[in-house]
C-alpha cells in the first residue's frame, strides 16, 4: 500500500458468481474479515460479529461489483450495457476495449485488452474508507496458466489518479468446490486458499 495505511499487507480476496465477495485482511492480531453475501455486508473481527449493512451505497459491494466485472461473467446479465470503447481512451498495449454500464445504480467502467484478449486494464467507482469514493485503475500483468484459466499475479492500483497499491499474488484457487454462496456468511465458511497453492506456468 502506498496511500492511507502504507507497508506491506498480506490478504485474501474470495469471488463467486454473480456477486459473492469477502475481502479478508491478516492484522498482527485477529484477521479483519468483509463479506457480502449478495444482499448483506457484514464485518467480522475474528469471529465476532461487528456490524451489519444491507444498504445498497455499503463500499464493499463496490469492490464485489468491480470483481465481477473484471471475471467478465457478469456483462452477460440482462440490462448490462456494453459498447465497443473508443481507440483514444485505451491505454498503451491495449488494442480493444469496452465501456461497461450498469442500470442499476449508473456505474460505468473501462476494460482494455491486448492482442493476446487479456484483459490489462480495468477503470471504474470503488468506494475505500478512509479515502472515500473515487475511480480506481488496476492494470495487470504477469499471466499464468492457473488451473484452466490464465489468470494475473500482478496488479497495480491507482486511485483517483495516485498510486494507490502493488498486489502480488501468492496462491490462487479458482474454481475451488468447497466455496459455496453459504461460504459469505460467516468467515468460518470460508475456503483458506493460502494451503493450497496452485503454481502455474508463466
């Protein structure tokens, strides 16, 4: 992290479709742990129970939206309105891209791919107590094959123009079977990827 909190953090972000997030942070002490189990975010401290919020503005559903639209699964759902971008807004090395909207709450996002159809880039709303709302960049790199699918173990972050984190990936765990929609509604449930690495080829 270069903004906010900076030094280095170690956590562990879990997806699944349409919209199930948890967002897991390792302390010195008890893990902080944010799910959202596509109705609900929920705060844990440990296994303590701190908050709940079914409001739709909560920050992390944000984060859940922004995930999903990165995996893509979720520009196939009715309403998602998706258009060719135009050449001038792509970044360099990309050679196609798409302009995302949502109807639901207006959200709009920029997804950019080089000639291999990677997705490289990605643009769109996060909101991230304590710095607020913005639009955050996340460029990516480093593909490999994981499993069956080419995934990047490295993104870099910028958040309303300024750098904003550089995430490594240590271990991945696509399509894991113990992950289920129960597995965001309590961090007991979730599945710990960190055991099992799964090393793939540059």
């Amino acid at each position: 992290m270069y903004t906010g909190f900076p030094g280095t953090w170690r956590w562990q972000a879990t997806f699944l479709v349409p919209d199930r997030y948890a967002w897991t942070i390792f302390t010195t002490r008890e893990a902080d742990h944010y799910l959202f189990d596509g109705e609900t975010v929920r705060a844990f401290v440990g296994r303590a129970e701190v908050s709940a919020d079914t409001d739709a503005a909560a920050p992390l559903r944000t984060h859940a939206r922004f995930t999903a639209v990165v995996n893509l699964d979720v520009l196939l759902q009715p309403g998602v309105q998706v258009v060719p971008a135009a050449a001038d807004r792509l970044p360099a090395g990309a050679v196609a891209g798409l302009d995302v909207g949502f109807p639901d709450d207006g959200s709009r996002y920029l997804l950019a791919f080089d000639a291999h159809d990677l997705l490289v880039h990605a643009e769109g709303p996060l909101a991230l107590p304590p710095l607020g709302r913005g639009r955050v960049t996340a460029t990516f790199s480093d593909f490999r094959r994981t499993g069956r699918w080419v995934l990047p173990w490295a993104t870099d972050y910028v958040f309303d123009g300024e750098p904003l984190a550089s995430e490594r990936t240590l271990a991945t765990c696509p399509d894991d079977p113990r992950l289920t929609p129960e597995s965001f509604l309590s961090p007991d449930a979730l599945p710990d990827c960190a055991q099992r690495p799964i090393m793939g080829q540059p």
